[in-house]
C-alpha cells in the first residue's frame, strides 16, 4: 500500500493519530518476510522428497549378499533377540534380495537396478546407510522425522524453517506440500505449524482444480471484477484503519494484496510450455507410470527457482509388507525419473548448490520376510525396521558421490556412523544457516526446538 | 567399568567405613548439587541416609553388602556418556570409590539423624497461594487503579452499534439482526444493557459458543488420529453433553467433577458417565503394527497433560521426562498424577437421547430374532467358532503361524480388548456382537482361500448391513471406568516408558493442599474444586477473561507456573476466583459480572498514546479488537444470509468439502457430504478429521485437537483471503444475502443500507456508502452485482473482528 494514496484517501478520522503511526500501520511487518540466518549457508531451499511409508534399503541402497546364505531360513538368534518388530516374529525366515546392485559413477555409490536414473547422478548424491530412528510405525514414524518427537503437536520441519527463514517469495507461500499416490499416515500432521503461527504451516498445492484451495475466483467473476471487488474492500478496509489506526487493520490489507498476486503467479507457475520436450521427458511426463510424481518434481524446482523456502512432496506408499519385489519396482518406476531429472535439472541451472533435496522415508525395511500368504511366495514383503535404513541428500552443501555410515552384514543394526532423524534434521537445519540449538520457540514454558533433546551435526559428509 | 574390588590394592584402610565421617562428605563435594535437598535429579537424594538407601526413579541405588550390584557405584565408575556419574567434570578418584564401595559392602549403615523430611514442598510462587479476596468492589474499581499507576485514563464507552454487535458475538458467536439493533438502541431504559446480557445469556446458543473454547482444552474431534484416522461416529455425544451443561449453566465445580469422574460419583446416571468422555477425546493409534504398550502410554501422558493444563494452568508435560527445571513439580508428581488415569480403562455404553428407547425396545426382538436367523443360515456359529480357536491358538503360540499371527495383531489394534474378549467364556450380548462383527469382516487366512465361504460372508454382510440400517440403534458414549486389571504405575525413566522405574500410587502434587479422602480419582477431582486450591478457579476465570479480552489477566492461559507470565493484575485475578467461587462457580454469573463492567464497554479504539506504553493492551485502557473464532465466521454468514440451521446440539455434520483435501489421509476420503438443512449447522457441529481437517478452520487458527489448546492463535494469511473470497460457503451466502436484501428493500440507496446493517450491525456512513455506490455503479452490468457487494462486504476486516 501505498502511505501518498492511503494518506490523501482520508477524508476526516486522522483525529489525534500521529502520522507516524499510520506509517507504522502500514509497515505491519510480514512475518515471512527473509530472515538473516544464524551463519552463512550454502543452501536457500530445501526439496523433501519423502517416500512415505519406507523404502526397502537392502533392495536399494545397501545390498546383503550374507542374506542369501540365510533366504528362506531363520536368522541365528544374535541377530533377532532384541528386534521387535510391527508384525513378523523374529523367528521369521530371511529374505534375500534379488537386486543387481553396481558402483557407479567417478564416486562408485552402489545403487541397484530398479533405480537407473538415480545411477546416473550417483556423484551428485550422498547416500546415507546408517540412519535409526526409534518409531515401528508409520504416523508416530512420520512425526518424529517431520517434527522431532512421536508426541502430536509439534511444529513441522517446513514449518521450523520458514519460521527461521521467512521466505524469499513474494507471491507464493514459503512452505509448499505437493502430493502423489495415496493419502500418508500423517496426513497434516507432516507439515502442520503446531504451536507455531499457522502463518508457517505448509500450503497443498493439489492435483487436480485450483493448484491452492480456492485460489480461482468463483464462477462467474472475472478478473477484471475480483480486481473491482477488492480494490472496494481495500478502500472501506483503509477508510477503517484511519478511523482505529490498529496495525492489525493493515496487515490484513497486505494479506489480501498477497492473496491476489498468489491468483496472479500461479497460473505462470503451472505453465509448462517454455519447458523443453527433453526436460519435460526428463522428469518422466511422457509416462503415465512417473507423470504424476516427476511433474511435482519438476513444479518442486519451479518452487524453488521463485524462492519458496520448502518443497516436500509426499508419495505415498513404499510400505511393501506384501508383493515386495512387484510393488516396489512399481514405486521406482513411478519416481526414479523425477527425483534423478530434478537433481541433474538443478545442476543445470546453477541451483543445486542452494538447494538441498532429501529423499527418504520415517524408516526402511526388515532383512527378515513377512508373509501373509504361505502358499504364494512371490507374496512376500519385509516388516517396518528403524534400526538401520538409508535415505539421500544432494545438493546445499552436502558432498556428492559418497556413502556414509555402514550396517551389519544382514543389515539389522548400525556398526558405523549413526545418523539419528535429529541428526538429519540438525545437519539440513545447518546446511540453511540455521543452528538447530537456537532455532527455538517458547511454548508451554519451555524453549522447543526441531531437533527436541538430541541432534548432531553429520559433520563428515559436508562439502568444507 | 572398573571392578570395585581392584580399589583395594590402593591403600584404603579395610576397616568399616563410617558414613558421617567418611561417606557423606564425598557425595557432599561431588553430588548434592543435583542429588540434594534442593534439587533431587531423578528423584534421588545423596545428603540424607534413608533417602539414599530408598534410591531414586530407577529404584534402590545401593544393595547393602554388594557394591558390585549397586546402581550408585555402577554410575560412579562407568564412563559411558549419560550414564556415567558425576556426567561432567572429574571423575572421583580411586580413594572416593573404595571409600563408597567398603560403605556398602559391609552392610550401608546410616545413622537415624541424617534422615530428613522430605513430604510437602514449599513454594513462593505467586499461582500456588491461596487465592486472598480483595477488598476492592468492582472489577473496575482494580483496572482503573492500575491505569492511573501508569497515568492512563480508561476509553469511552463503545456506541450501542458496537456494543451489542460484540456482546452477542462474545456470549452467543452471531451478530446481531438489524431489529436487534434497533430496539437496543432505542432502549432508554437504565437496564437495557443488563436486560440484553440476560436475554443472550439464557439463548440456547450460549452453550454452542461456549462450548468451542472447552472442546479445544478437551481436544475433542471425530476421529481417532494416527495413520487409520478412523471416524468416532458417537464422539458428538460429548460435545452434546458440554452444549447443554453450559447451557443449564452446571456448575464449574460439578462439571469438573462429571468430567473427572463421572463413572464414580454414587449412582452415576448415564450424562454423567458421558461427562467423562473428556478423557476419550485423547488420540487412539490403530495402525495395524502398532506398539500396544507405547500408544496407551502416549495417551496417558496426554490425558494428564490435558488435565493438568485444562485445571490447573500447570505444564506438567515437561516432568514427563525429569523433574520440571522451574517449578516445583517433580517426575515422580507427574507419575502420581498419571496413575489416576493409569487405573482407567476405556468404556463404551449406550447413552441413548430422549425418545431413542421407545422405538429401540419395540424393534429389538424382532432385530435380534432376525439377526440370528441370518447368522445361523450362514453357519457363522460354526465357522467362527473354527476361527476363534485358531485366534487363541496362535496367540498361545506366536510365530508358528505367520498368517494368524498378523490378525491377531491387526485385530488387537482395531478392537479395544481384542484379546482379553477373544478369550472370554461368558461375553454379553455387546461383547458377542463386536467378537462376531469383526469375524464376519475380517474372516482371515482361514477362509480368505476358500471362494465360497467369501461369497456367502459378502453376501452376509449385505443383508446384515440391510437390516442395521433399518434398526433404530441407541446412541452411544466413549466413556471411562475403573480398569479391571489395576495396573500398577511406574516412573518412566527419562520418559521411556521401556525404562520402568518405582512404583507410585495416584496423588497430587505435593506443593498444593493436600487430597482428602481416598485416592480414587473422585478424590482428586473433589480436590480440584476445593475451596483452598490455589489454581483451578484463577484458571477458570483467567480463560473467562481471555474470550472477552483476547488477552488474559495471565497472558500465557495455559501456564500459570514460573515460566508463565505474571498477572498483569494479580487483585482482578483474585478479585475474580473469589467471585466465581463465592456465586458457587457460576459460569454465567461470572460472564454477567465481566460485561456489565465499564471496562468491557470501553470502545476499542487504537490510541497511540496508550499502545507506546502498553503495546498488548494488558491494562485495558481500551476494549481489544478480536478476530472472531473460524467457527463463528461461518455462523456469522450463514445467520447473515439466512440460511442458518438452528438446531441446537446432535451429530456432527460434513458441509461440502473441496475434491482432494480428504484424500490426503491415509485410505482415503471419509467425507460423506451431509445434504439438506444440516448442512447448514453452525461450525461447532463440523465433523472433525484429525488428519484432514477442514480448511476453513485451519484457515482461522481452529487448533488441531491433538493436544490440550488453552488459547487460539489469531493470525493474518493470505490464504484467509482467499478462503472468504472464493469457498463456495461464502459465495453461496454472498447470493443468499443479496436474495434477502432484494426482497427486504427496494431503492439502491436502501439497499445498501440494509446489507451494510445486515453484515456489520451499524448503518454505513456517507463516505462508506460512497464507495459501495461506486462499485455498483461501475459493475452495473453484472447481474451478480449485489452478490458482490455482499462478498465485499464479507471481506471487510471490521466483519471478521468485532469491536
């Protein structure tokens, strides 16, 4: 707004009020407005590509050719005493992978065959094999890597973030939920501001209608008229704030001027036409199979090159419990284009040292089978298993072309390098400035932060 | 760690260790800053011998006559991070160590002088004092002195447009009809005013309106949260029982009880038992794989947060883990607090409404009869007897086979007692009919196989399905009862429930008054309301005062502790308690008594002057302007427009939704779009699905019944904006209103003025009315025109915030 126009629009009702105030009215401050970080940062953005439901790590990224020995038989007790797991008994049978796993690129990172793409930018990715979290199932899993405790109500990692940051958008919202597959777990809970001002809660843009829930005018109102209505209720809403003079008044004027220039920016943000074919084929818009996952891919980029904060997709659902080896080709097939295109698209742009993209789920799967059909074998699946599971980041400083941390030789539990969900989530926090021991806020009479009591930096795997 | 015996080698004389003289002074040195008489970290206490000998969280720290077994020397010579002792500085030396270790090998004697007191505790703070009634006469009378502490005068009363615009927005959640406001403003009567408070005080929609801020404490919803999320078709009746004991004005001090312990008050009748419902509004994980043991403690540590902020202005939640930094609270409190609820168990009874029996009794034999019939053709008895002795099997025997194994899992996190009802003999007619309901649905691995036992149980569940819907069933109620196990409640340690430490028995803290009578959890909600707790009636008020200023007397409602504010006027908060309890805990004399204050007529006008001094507006020199609830600005439209249900109570309700936000949940949409009038009740009644709440109440700052929330946010987004603008409920009500207003007034002019008095409770004034002119003017050839100019004015902040 401007103060000239708002100024000479008052006709009477300046009363008492100091000009100066009226100037602060109308700079009512944004609350996501960009924030100095606590130290320099390499990343801007964060992309969370989050495989919900957990992907099987000894199908992808950490190969267990021991298992073999084993397939088809119990485990030696060693392994199974202490496992507790959601469903199968530790006295279930082993269950090899028959997954062709190479080294690839300069780097040699070990990825299997159901992930080409991902082979392909092998030495832009670090895959991380040693991650542990406490949750075996799903929602309390979710929750403790998006918000940092199994307990429901905390602010979101997206959240945390755009209160940290604030956004460099000025037209867009700072903290966007895009979605494929099924419903998750969570549902809202994986990016809800909890006790945070809802100002930082995660916006869905949707599939199908208006990308943001009722950003089209309604039937029958035409730009042109939502302009006329607005610019009335900017008027009687300014002639309101000369007579109260509250900063409140005008903040509400600014939020409606940003609601408008959202109705603006996103119909250009959907527009894919000044993408190349060899772009869009890229992010796999050609197949039906990756079209839905790879186009939020490529929307997440898009996001990102307008200065949101946060992107998480949520692709809903890699819990493979039956049918292992059908259903999970099945989700590779759908988001091995999107998320390997995003990763060499960034690149290209010069954007992938600002942006730091993190793939994964709240856990991964067991090396022991779980069936629930025993006259079919191909029915078989493995269990929900926290205690060693891996996941990826690229990007916003993190090194490319490396693995860290190591499991066991059947891959029940971590002998090297643990990384804890509040060490991941203290190490992005760092990637973007932010310290995740001071990135906190006062509730209840106590100074919450992302990472609750724990969190580590994973120093090793960051570029210096 | 290093074996105590090796210490010998180092020259401690063998001889017996005295403790005064030689053991005492070494935890003295190195330990009682943690483990002393004024803090005792995990409960353990090393200046005092008893103490010592009892231990602490984990249990006993010393084994007399066997060192090696002693947790305290096992601490002491550890060196793993976080279990060593002390956790940072030097190590004690091998002299220390062998002193500790022959104290406790021959025998860990202690004199009967070192043992001190340790029962009640003492505190300073402010909230734990009784409350001391002031000897000022009006609420005023103590706002007004403060001002002038501060040299500021109090506002001017508020025109009669604004006052009843905000006092039937604040005790009803509507705005007022223009006929409201005419006949309020011409009243010259001296108690028009008064008579306006009673009239809204006795509307059946006083109980709507205030229900909403304590379903928000309660965390009340329609589903149960976690992954399944599944719909709570009966939790309404709760809310149902809040509208109306608002409504009946039931004393604060009977509704505490009710809500407690309802079950156990002597010859509970049903609404009492249904008070208790309370407790179920609480978060249930059925996720098939769930960890049973890890989702009933989750719930109980959020039941007695729930009761401990709801009550008591208390965060409790932080001596979940430890005991709290900063007020007197400590982990084994909050455990004793817990075990109220520990000896709780979840109990579901019909809790039909008046006229449901009737039809229920005369329909039933015919229901049963025709249910059994159907049962018996299908040979369920047969086939589930089969399946049931599979079940019990493989629960006797888990891990030979993996397939029932996953139903008995699957099944135990559906059904509440899954087991405990599979493996009883003689199950009531309820019992039988959940056993035989989830066996008929879930047929499992024994049948699944076979084609055409599947065929005929589809088939069965049909016409059983048929047959339900036709059957007046009665309602029901979540509620609480005695447990039947009496489990035993134990510290967590560092708030893992997998670490089990002492034993405690239900109590209260021990910084307040002590409990009477027995420790049942009657008792404990007697002790709540009793005249010398210090906290429940100033939290009452306090959250009382909050609605009608936006702000507190304690700004932070939900923590009255060293952490929280301070009154901004301690006398008014007291002034108030006394008040409230002495009108014997009336809710709506309490109300009465804040807006029939000058101070809640002041205008809310800005002053600048009064800002630079007091930027919140703690000390009321003016009203606050408040942003009206989500709930109430859908009301607001909806009565604007004329289209409002006024049903008072019942089932929620799922008004349209867009495609693909019910989706976002696992499995799912659970959004059956309810059609016709009800459609059209207020916002209280909106059905809520934790994982997929409805926009525009998430839009507004609605809380999102996860935890206890004892004051909403009020924030300013974009997507508000576009939420008024373009949610077809608005649009809807826009066209609606400009229907009315066609039919109500004719000129132009007139219309105008009766849509503006219609939406904002006032007539419009010139350079308002100007403006709307020339939108019309300029948008004259929309036939939709006036359909916009209700959508304006919808979106007027002087609309969303009342005065």
């Amino acid at each position: 707004m401007n103060r000239r126009t708002l100024l000479s629009n008052f006709g009477y009702g300046l009363g008492n009020m100091a000009l100066a105030d009226l100037m602060h009215a109308a700079d009512a401050p944004n609350p996501l407005a960009p924030k100095k970080p606590h130290h320099a940062a390499k990343a801007k953005s964060v992309i969370f590509l989050f495989m919900e439901g957990g992907p099987s790590q000894m199908d992808l990224f950490d190969p267990k050719p021991a298992l073999a020995k084993h397939d088809g038989k119990p485990l030696p007790a060693e392994f199974t005493k202490d496992l507790k797991l959601a469903f199968t008994k530790p006295n279930a049978a082993a269950l090899a992978s028959p997954r062709v796993f190479k080294p690839c690129g300069q780097s040699g990172v070990v990825i299997s065959d159901y992930l080409p793409g991902l082979q392909s930018v092998a030495d832009d990715i670090c895959v991380v094999r040693s991650m542990h979290t406490e949750a075996i199932n799903h929602h309390p899993g979710q929750l403790l890597l998006f918000s940092g405790s199994i307990q429901t109500g905390r602010p979101t990692s997206g959240a945390w973030v755009t209160y940290g940051l604030g956004s460099e958008s000025k037209n867009l919202p700072g903290f966007v939920v895009l979605s494929s597959g099924s419903g998750t777990s969570g549902g809202a809970s994986n990016f809800s501001s909890g006790f945070l001002p809802s100002t930082y809660q995660g916006t869905i843009f949707r599939n199908s209608g208006d990308p943001i829930l009722y950003l089209s005018n309604p039937d029958g109102v035409s730009r042109d008229s939502q302009r006329a209505s607005l610019d009335t209720i900017k008027e009687l809403n300014e002639e309101h704030l000369a007579m109260h003079g509250d900063p409140e008044i005008a903040a509400r004027i600014q939020s409606y001027e940003l609601a408008f220039r959202m109705q603006m920016s996103a119909p250009e943000l959907l527009d894919f036409s000044n993408e190349s074919k060899e772009t869009l084929d890229m992010y796999g818009l050609n197949d039906t199979a990756s079209k839905q996952f790879g186009t939020n891919c490529l929307l997440a980029r898009r996001l990102v090159e307008r200065g949101v904060r946060y992107v998480m997709l949520m692709d809903a659902s890699w819990d493979t419990h039956t049918e292992l080896n059908k259903k999970l080709k099945a989700k590779c097939d759908q988001t091995d284009k999107g998320s390997s295109a995003l990763v060499k698209d960034l690149k290209r742009l010069g954007l992938l040292d600002s942006t730091l993209v993190i793939w994964g789920g709240e856990f991964g799967r067991t090396p022991i089978c779980e069936i629930r059909n025993t006259r079919d074998p191909e029915n078989a699946g493995r269990d929900h298993h926290p205690t060693g599971y891996s996941m990826w980041l690229a990007g916003g400083g993190v090194k490319g072309g490396m693995t860290y941390g190591e499991t066991d030789e059947l891959g029940f539990n971590i002998t090297r390098d643990k990384v804890h969900v509040h060490d991941l989530q203290a190490t992005m926090l760092h990637c973007l400035g932010l310290d995740h021991l001071k990135l906190t806020f006062r509730h209840l009479g106590r100074d919450f932060r992302l990472t609750d009591i724990g969190g580590n930096i994973v120093k090793p795997i960051l570029k210096g | 760690m290093r074996t105590p015996h090796l210490l010998l080698l180092i020259g401690v004389s063998a001889a017996a260790q005295d403790f005064t003289r030689d053991v005492q002074p070494i935890f003295k040195r190195r330990c009682i800053a943690c483990h002393g008489a004024g803090m005792q970290t995990n409960g353990l206490r090393l200046d005092d011998g008893a103490s010592i000998l009892r231990g602490g969280y984990s249990g006993s720290a010393v084994v007399a006559g066997k060192a090696a077994e002693s947790i305290l020397l096992k601490r002491l010579t550890s060196s793993e991070k976080g279990f060593m002792m002390p956790p940072t500085g030097a190590r004690l030396t091998a002299e220390e160590l062998a002193v500790i270790s022959m104290w406790i090998n021959s025998g860990a004697a202690v004199p009967a002088s070192t043992i001190a007191s340790t029962t009640r505790r003492a505190s300073n703070h402010w909230a734990f004092q009784p409350v001391a009634r002031p000897a000022a006469k009006s609420l005023d009378e103590i706002v007004r002195a403060r001002l002038a502490t501060e040299k500021l005068t109090p506002s001017p009363e508020a025109d009669r447009y604004t006052l009843i615009r905000r006092l039937k927005l604040d005790l009803l959640g509507l705005p007022p009809s223009p006929e409201e406001v005419t006949a309020f403003v011409e009243d010259k009567s001296p108690n028009a005013w008064e008579r306006l408070i009673d009239k809204f005080l006795a509307s059946p929609h006083y109980g709507e309106r205030w229900a909403r801020p304590w379903l928000d404490l309660a965390r009340y919803a329609d589903s149960d949260g976690y992954e399944k999320d599944q719909v709570r078709p009966h939790a309404w009746r709760y809310r149902h029982w809040v509208i109306n004991a608002l409504n009946d004005d039931m004393p604060f001090d009977r509704f505490t009880l009710e809500q407690i312990a309802g079950d156990l008050l002597p010859g509970s009748t049903v609404e009492q038992k249904v008070a208790t419902g309370f407790h179920r509004n609480v978060l249930v994980n059925r996720e098939a794989g769930v960890d049973r043991a890890e989702a009933r403690f989750e719930q109980l540590i959020n039941r007695t947060n729930t009761v401990a902020t709801t009550w008591l202005g208390l965060t409790a939640g932080c001596a979940q883990c430890h005991d709290h930094k900063y007020d007197p609270f400590s982990q084994k409190d909050y455990y004793q607090l817990l075990a109220f609820f520990n000896e709780a168990d979840d109990v579901n009874i019909d809790a039909p409404l008046a006229g449901e029996m009737g039809p229920y009794l005369k329909a039933l034999p015919a229901y049963r009869a025709e249910t059994e019939k159907l049962l018996t053709e299908y040979k369920i008895p047969e086939l589930q007897a089969r399946w049931e002795t599979k079940m019990r099997d493989a629960y006797a025997n888990p891990g030979r086979d993996a397939e029932f194994d996953f139903w008995i899992t699957s099944m135990s996190a559906s059904v509440d007692h899954a087991m405990r009802l599979l493996h009883k003999k003689d199950r009531t007619q309820r019992e039988g009919d959940i056993v035989t309901n989830y066996f008929t649905s879930n047929p499992g691995p024994e049948f699944n196989r076979d084609k055409e036992v599947t065929a005929k149980l589809k088939e069965l569940r049909e016409k059983l399905t048929k047959l339900n819907s036709g059957f007046p069933a009665l309602t029901q109620a979540y509620t609480i009862g005695v447990h039947q196990d009496h489990p035993t409640t134990h510290i967590a340690i560092r708030g893992d429930h997998r670490s089990p430490g002492i034993a405690v028995t239900p109590g209260a803290p021990p910084v307040l008054p002590p409990m009477q009578g027995d420790t049942s959890r009657l008792s404990f909600a007697k002790w709540l309301v009793a005249p010398d707790n210090p906290l429940t009636a100033r939290v009452t008020v306090n959250r009382a005062w909050q609605e009608f200023f936006g702000r507190g007397i304690v700004k932070t409602s939900e923590d009255f502790g060293a952490t929280g504010d301070k009154p901004s006027h301690p006398e008014l908060l007291d002034w108030l308690a006394s008040e409230f309890m002495a009108n014997r805990w009336s809710m709506k004399a309490l109300h009465k008594t804040i807006v029939m204050s000058a101070t809640y007529k002041q205008t809310s006008r800005y002053r600048a002057e009064v800002a630079a001094v007091d930027p919140e507006n703690a000390l009321l020199a003016r009203q606050s302007r408040l942003r009206i609830p989500a709930e109430n600005i859908r009301d607001s439209v909806l009565f604007i427009s004329q289209t409002l249900s006024p049903e008072i109570g019942g089932k929620s309700v799922m008004p349209y939704l867009p495609k693909g936000v019910g989706e976002l949940g696992y499995g799912g949409t659970k959004w059956r779009e309810t059609m016709g009038r009800d459609a059209y009740r207020r916002g209280v009644y909106i059905h809520h699905q934790r994982t997929t709440p409805y926009p525009l109440l998430v839009n507004f700052d609605a809380p999102d019944s996860s935890v206890s929330c004892a004051r909403r946010r009020s924030s300013n987004t974009p997507l508000q904006a576009l939420n008024l603008l373009n949610d077809p409920l608005f649009v809807e009500a826009a066209n609606a209103l400009a229907v009315r207003t066609a039919a109500e007034a004719d000129a132009p002019g007139a219309r105008i003025d009766r849509m503006f008095q219609l939406t904002l409770g006032r007539p419009p004034r010139a350079t308002e009315k100007e403006k709307l002119s020339k939108y019309l003017d300029a948008q004259s050839r929309d036939p939709q025109v006036w359909t916009g100019l209700a959508r304006i004015l919808f979106n007027l902040d002087e609309f969303v915030n009342r005065e």
